[in-house]
C-alpha cells in the first residue's frame, strides 16, 4: 500500500482522495455507457469519451502520487484535476443528448471538490472558468445543430445552472473560509498548548527541566524496570560560591554562569540522562541504569568541563566548580529517598572545602 498511495500521511491521503474520485468517475461512466447501450447516446463518442477519462484518471494518479517530487502544489492539482473535469462534463453535455441537463450537476460537483483544496477566491476563478466552458459548449451546439440545441432551452438552462453553480460556490466559500479560520484557530490553539506545556515542564533560563516535571520524571523512573544488575544513579549538583558570584559581578552574570552549567553538562550526559534545575544553583542529574563508578566517570568529565568555562569580559577569582551528592537506588526503594541520601552527600561535599562528589 505504501509503494501504491505513499508512505507520507499527506501524500496517502492525495492518492486516497483522488482514487476515491476515480471511482465515482466510473460510475459516472458506467451509467453513461449503459446509456449508450440502449441507444440514448452515440456509441462512438462514448468509447471516444472513455478513453479520454481513463487516460486522465491514470494521469493524474501518477501526478499527485508523484507530486513531491515534480514539486506540484496541492492546490495546482487541484486546479488541473478541476480543468479536466470541466472539460469531461463538457464533453458528456456535448453526446448526452436529452438527458443533458442531468449532466450539469458535474460542474457542481467540481466547485465542492475545489473547497476542500483551493482558496475562496482560486474556486470563484474556477467556477466562472467552468460557466464560460459550458456556455461556449451550449453556444457550439446550438450553432452546430439547433433544432436540437435550441437557443431558448439552452439560454434557461445555462442561466438556471449560472445561478446554482454561483450560489453553491459562494456557499462553499463561505464554509472553505470558515474551515481555514477554524484550522487557524487549532494551530494558534496547538501553540498556546505547547507554549503552556514548555512552561509547565522547562525551566527557562537554563532550558533544563524545571522542578516540578521531574517529580514527574522520578515517579516514571520508579514504575520503569532496571537493568538487572544496573541501578538508577542520582546525583545532586550545586555550583560553588555561586552568592559571591551574584555579588560581585551582577545578575546577569550569574544567569550566564547558570546557562553555560547547563550546556556543559548536557555535553556530557546520554539521551535518556535527565538533568534538572532543582532551585537557585542547584541541580538534580538522573542516570537511568548506570553503575556508581560510571556515574562518577560522568561528574569527573563535567567538573573538568565546567572548570573550562568563561564568560566574556568577566574575571573570575577562582575557576568554576560544583559540590556534588551522588548515591545509587537501594532496591525498590522510593527516588525520594535516593534523593535524600543525595542531598546528604552534597552537604558533605560542601562541608569538605566544595569542588568535590561525595558518594554516598
């Protein structure tokens, strides 16, 4: 099926529609050369017709199947498909003989078709487009044979099908300009959410995850089987003399301070690690199925990193460090506990002269 409609959800959809208007093209079709079978239509235009249709079908198929790659618009197919069935209708108005008039709800049908794919205005260009082709085919065949296509009968019904086809597209206009605010309104909508969500879950000024979704993330990781042999590694950070730092070189170095912290440890960790701001300059690290010698491989490559940084125009007294608390799931014990146990080897590490992970 993928390699028949594609495997893009847009594209399957095109091919889907288009194949779904295939089939009421034979339909339409079929009852004609039913028609023709009893001798209400020639039977040469209509073989004539046949292949016209098919050979558009098929075309058309291949079009839109192939349309990312010949860089055909949507709305241009829409276009082109709508230009071919004006014309097939046409042509059934052209050999329907009595039973014309029935044929002209084919330009109706090509006008809703168009909603669903063209802008109000392209489908009042295509719909006036579809009025001028019928009206020259009706003008045509009262020149060419007017006992049969006599100027009267064709002047009401061209006007009859004039004013139908003009009110179903302003319809159609109004409700296609209703959908496109409606599908405005669900991306702005779609928007806010996320922005709600980013909120919700980010921290924004590290771009870390905030406190509150990795409570959230803790109570995930507690439900989530180990690793056998593999325990959750948590780890508490908090940058050394981070105070002095506020004091003497203002907010907004702090704040970059915090930032680069940020970038740096991230540069270290894998996917599936989770880094948070836990408060102020302080920071909680998850490392999912990781031995504790592993995990404190990770914190030595960070606080050699970190003691790197440097900001712009700004002289530190001393390089840039971390305390750190680090201690290994017990069991099937609570992440909260583990945090705990953590926050206690921090405040050893900090009590130790700071620069240091204390492993608890």
């Amino acid at each position: 099926m993928g390699i028949l409609f594609g495997a893009e959800p847009r594209l399957r959809r095109m091919t889907q529609y288009w194949s779904a208007t295939a089939l009421l093209y034979f339909l339409f079709l079929s009852l004609l050369g039913h028609c023709a079978a009893l001798g209400l239509i020639d039977a040469g235009s209509m073989r004539a017709l046949e292949r016209y249709a098919e050979l558009g079908i098929v075309l058309f198929f291949a079009l839109v199947r192939f349309s990312p790659r010949l860089g055909l618009k949507p709305t241009t197919l829409a276009a082109l498909q709508a230009l071919f069935g004006i014309s097939c209708n046409m042509w059934i108005y052209s050999i329907a003989g009595p039973m014309r008039g029935a044929t002209l709800m084919g330009l109706m049908v090509v006008v809703v078709f168009c909603t669903f794919a063209m802008r109000p205005r392209q489908n009042l260009i295509l719909t006036f487009t579809g009025l001028v082709g019928m009206g020259g085919t009706m003008v045509w065949q009262h020149v060419r044979d007017p006992v049969h296509y006599p100027a009267t009968v064709e002047g009401v019904t061209f006007l009859l099908m004039a004013l139908s086809t003009v009110a179903v597209a302003f319809l159609t206009g109004v409700m296609s300009t209703m959908r496109m605010r409606l599908k405005a309104q669900r991306a702005e909508l779609t928007a806010a959410l996320e922005t709600i969500r980013v909120l919700a879950t980010v921290d924004e000024l590290t771009a870390l995850a905030n406190r509150r979704h990795m409570h959230a993330v803790l109570a995930d990781e507690e439900r989530r089987a180990s690793a056998p042999g593999l325990p959750t590694c948590i780890a508490l950070l908090d940058i050394d003399f981070f105070k002095q730092i506020n004091d003497r070189h203002g907010h907004a170095a702090g704040d970059e301070v915090l930032r680069q912290f940020a970038a740096a440890a991230r540069a270290e960790l894998r996917a599936r690690d989770v880094l948070a701001r836990w408060g102020g300059e302080e920071f909680l690290l998850m490392l999912p199925d990781t031995a504790p010698g592993d995990a404190l491989a990770v914190l030595a490559r960070l606080r050699a990193r970190v003691a790197r940084l440097t900001l712009p125009e700004v002289a530190f007294e001393r390089a840039l460090s971390f305390s750190g608390g680090l201690t290994a799931r017990a069991g099937g014990e609570p992440l909260s506990a583990t945090v705990n146990r953590a926050d206690k080897a921090l405040y050893q590490a900090k009590s130790g002269g700071r620069d240091r992970v204390v492993q608890a």
